[in-house]
C-alpha cells in the first residue's frame, strides 16, 4: 500500500522532487487534505482507494487480518 502511495507521490512530483525513495509517515496526514483541482470533493486518499480497489483488491482485506493486533501488542 505504502508502495503505491510513493508512486503516486513520485507521479505527481516528477520534474521536482518525482524520484523519491521514501517518505515521511508525516506526510501522510496531507492525503485527505490533498484535492482534486477537477473536483474539490475528491481527495488523493479517495484516488488512491479507488487505485487499490482496481488493482490490489485483496488489501482491502488488511483490517480483518490486523484484529489480533491488539493482543499482540501486549506480548512483552
């Protein structure tokens, strides 16, 4: 997933900063906040979601898989 976003990110930036190796988790944040200059309602998150649906269906599944997760945490 984070793989995609990068590509996405390097897509947008190319010409700038469009060979990028990584990015801050930080950054993150700005996705939602990031719109469409065709359509303000649409955000980079909504893109991205929509990219993942098409191609990589199955990572939709990733929440069931992290239920454990929690009591993982706990494990010391």
């Amino acid at each position: 997933m984070l793989e995609v976003v990068l590509a996405v990110g390097n897509f947008m930036n190319k010409g700038q900063r469009g060979g990028a190796y990584g990015f801050r988790v930080a950054s993150l944040n700005k996705i939602a906040d990031t719109k469409s200059s065709i359509d303000r309602n649409i955000s980079l998150l909504h893109y991205l979601i929509m990219i993942l649906e098409k191609h990589f269906p199955d990572i939709l599944n990733m929440p069931s898989e992290l239920q454990h997760l929690p009591e993982a945490a706990k494990v010391k």
